[in-house]
C-alpha cells in the first residue's frame, strides 16, 4: 500500500473525472510545475473547502501506511 495521489483521491471523491485530472495533469508537465491542486483550484475545478478535505484524506492515508510499515514485525 503506498501513499495516495492527490488526484485519485479526488476522482473516488467524486469531485473531478479522470478526463479533468488528465487535463491538469497535462499543464502541469506542460511548464506550469505548479502543485496539481493549485492547478485545479485555477481551474475551477475544485473549490478549497473540497480540496483541504481530500488533502486530509491523503494524510490519513500517509499516517496510516506510515504505521502499517513500523508495525511489521522485523524481517519482514
């Protein structure tokens, strides 16, 4: 289990599609370098409030597999 992207998140939220992330994703490696969400959020497509929740989202998310990984048992 790894960290979740900010972007998957958002579609199994239901707030963009993938043709949106695609979008975003495009500016983003097009020279924009910017933060996918910044990008989003000029955009218009999602709105701070909506952004902020997946973002907590996503901490949980890093939290929890951060104490997945220190509860194994050595060896493993």
């Amino acid at each position: 289990m790894t960290k979740k992207k900010i972007g998957e998140i958002l579609i199994e939220q239901g707030l963009i599609t993938a043709e949106q992330l695609d979008l975003a994703l495009k500016i983003q490696h097009q020279g924009d370098k910017g933060l996918l969400g910044v990008i989003l959020l000029d955009l218009k497509l999602v709105s701070p409030e909506d952004l902020m929740r997946c973002l907590e989202i996503q901490k949980k998310s890093e939290v929890t597999y951060a104490r997945m990984r220190c509860s194994r048992p050595p060896g493993s």
